[in-house]
C-alpha cells in the first residue's frame, strides 16, 4: 500500500478521485489546494502526488515546483491533471488532460507508483512561454473556461463510468443502458468544448503541431480498423495506393482531422452503407479522399461549410458546425488544404492534401 497525496478543489472530483485510488489499494491524503497539499506533503512525504493545475492558493505546477525545490519531497512522482496545457507541464513525471477516463487515471497512478524510484528525465525549467498581455488574457480566459466547463464534466464522467461499473457486476440491463445514454450525452458535451478551444486556438494562431514523420499506411489501417469496430454496420473501403515515403505530420491532428470527415460521412449517410478512404499521390502531395455516398451537400451550402458554426441542413444531423473549420484549418497549419465535391442526393467526397518532405 502506497500513500497518495491528492490535491483538488472541486469537492466532488477529489472525493471520485480518492475513491479510485482507495479501490486500487492505497492510501489517500486529501487536499483542497495548493498550499495545503505543501503542508501535507511536508508533514508526511507521500509516494505519489496527483493534483489539479488550476486550485486556489498554489497552482498545481506552482506545487510541483516548490516540491522539486525541496530535498525530502524533490523526488516523489508527481501526476498532473488539467483541462488547461499549462506551460512547463513537461517537469511532472505525468500530465493527463482534463477529462480523463477512468481506466488511463487507474493506469497513470499504478505506473508512476511503480516508478517510485526512477530518475525523472525531464527538467523543471521547461520551456518558458513568450506571449503578449493581450494574448496571455484571452489564453487565460480560455483556461478559465475548459476549467469551469471541464471539471464538472470530468466528474460526472468518472460517476458514470464507476456506475456503469456497479450495473455491470448487478447485470441490471435498464440502468445499464441508461448510465451508458449519460455517458455518451456527456462525452458529446466534452467534444463540444474541446472543439470550441480548439477553434479560438487555432483562431488565435496559438495551436502547435507536434510534427513526428509518420507512415501513413499503417496510421491510416489502425484509423479504419477502429472505425469499424465502433461502426460494425458501416462498410469501409480502405486503398492505401502505391508505397510511398514517411509523411512529416501531427498524427494527433490528422486522425481528429480524419475522424470529423468520416464521423460526418457516417451521420449523412443516408441509405448507403459505403465509406471509402484512399490515397493519391502528386508530386510534392498526398490527397487522402474519404467518400460516401449519402444525403449530399446544396450547392448553395457548400462553399460556406467550412466556416465556424455552418451547417448546411439546420435540421439533419446532430453537429455543431465546428468540425470542419478546426479540420480545413489544422490542414493548413500542416501546410495542406481541405476540399469538398458532393452532389445533392448522391454523396460527398472530401478531399485532405498534405505536402510531402521534398
Ligand atoms: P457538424 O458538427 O454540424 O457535422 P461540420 O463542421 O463537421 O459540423 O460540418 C458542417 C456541415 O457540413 C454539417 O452540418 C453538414 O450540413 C455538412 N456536411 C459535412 N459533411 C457532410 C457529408 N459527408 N455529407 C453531407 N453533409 C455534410
């Protein structure tokens, strides 16, 4: 048994998340913010910190940093959650954004437990950000929001699925679909919020790729496969085309890119069960085209589908317009485009270009 030092303020998820961590065997210290958890660490050094970034009176990193400073305590593993990035994040052993599942926040715990005595290979002076006031106020009110919108949700979330866990064990089928119905309205909740920080990101300029060179065969047979597992009624055709070298790209940004296109060709398929994905080489670009063959765009609605809050049918479909500004812009950020063809009626193909290393 292990003693956990869990700081929070939001009362119902430090109780969810001490409650976690007490089924998985250990011992819990609660705190309701950042000098308290100082002070308990001080009292008795726990072997694991997990805490919230955004608390009263000592932000989570202002915590951690006065942990590393502090010979007894500069060791002990330290978890970080927030809806928030905040900066210099890279200095705890583990960072898990706000929401987080219940099985990565049990797994986090265990490993970072299991490292106890492993040297931390990332050092606390991490990246310094350099920003305007102006831009530094609106990040803020930003932060402010994910954390206000994010933290309940992360609780209801996490209730859901410990519930969801119980009904499972009971076998009652009513209350188990209906803990699953929350589930899924929260998780689209959660979607909705994560997209709306995504946009003003991007809006602002202030969204970083974190470029990697990647095989996009592979990628694109671990998306589908995925896809099929979550759609069992669909049927997706996948033609990667002809071999072709390592792409530079965020793999992050293009599978949300790619997810939003073929969650939308799923949700306007109509009576067609088809999907197909392929992949096109130009010199200096790859096109990856997902196509379906459902209800179709207007004409009239087409060009304007790709800016904030469009949607070309106000009463088909259950999106918020967001998707495909943040997919067209995330595409530009990588220095590709996004395009659409459709017909009204019989489907519409979009179309991903990305560059190609030269
Ligand atoms: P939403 O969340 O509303 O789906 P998107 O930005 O992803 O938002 O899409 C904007 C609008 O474009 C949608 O509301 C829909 O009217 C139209 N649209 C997007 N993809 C398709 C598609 N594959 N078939 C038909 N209409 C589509």
């Amino acid at each position: 048994m292990s003693l956990v030092l869990i700081a929070e303020d939001e009362e119902a998820l430090l109780e969810v998340f001490s409650e976690v961590v007490e089924d998985l065997g250990h011992r819990v210290v609660r705190a309701h913010n950042g000098e308290e958890a100082l002070l308990l660490a001080r009292t008795e050094p726990p072997d694991l910190v997990v805490s919230d970034h955004m608390m009263p009176r000592r932000t989570g990193m202002q915590l951690l940093h006065a942990m590393r400073s502090e010979p007894v305590l500069a060791e002990v593993p330290f978890l970080l959650l927030s809806a928030a990035r905040p900066s210099g994040r890279e200095a705890a052993q583990t960072f898990l954004a706000k929401p987080v599942d219940l099985s990565t926040f049990e797994q986090a715990v265990s490993t970072a437990l299991q490292s106890r005595t492993a040297p931390r290979h990332e050092s606390p002076q991490a990246a310094r950000e350099s920003a305007t006031a102006v831009s530094l106020a609106r990040e803020e009110m930003l932060n402010w929001v994910a954390h206000e919108l994010k933290t309940p949700l992360s609780s209801a979330r996490l209730n859901t699925q410990l519930l969801l866990r119980k009904v499972h064990k009971r076998g009652a089928e009513d209350e188990r679909r209906s803990a699953e119905a929350i589930l899924r309205q929260l998780d689209r909740m959660n979607g909705l919020v994560t997209s709306i920080l995504d946009a003003s990101r991007l809006a602002d300029g202030k969204l970083e790729l974190k470029q990697e060179l990647k095989e996009l065969g592979p990628f694109l047979q671990d998306l589908i496969h995925d896809w099929r597992e979550m759609q069992p009624e669909m049927d997706f055709h996948l033609d990667l085309g002809e071999p072709m070298e390592p792409l530079l790209l965020d793999a992050e940004r293009v599978r949300q890119v790619l997810n939003n296109l073929l969650s939308n060709a799923v949700k306007y398929s109509g009576e067609s069960r088809r999907i197909e994905v392929g992949v096109t080489l130009n010199p200096g670009l790859v096109l990856i085209h997902v196509r379906d063959h459902g209800v179709g765009i207007p004409a009239n609605a087409l060009p304007h589908i790709f800016e904030r809050f469009q949607r070309a049918d106000a009463d088909r479909g259950r999106g918020h317009g967001l998707g495909l500004f943040i997919a067209a812009a995330l595409a530009r950020l990588h220095g590709g485009s996004l395009s659409a063809r459709s017909t009204l009626g019989e489907g519409s193909t979009f179309i991903l270009r990305l560059p190609r290393r030269s």
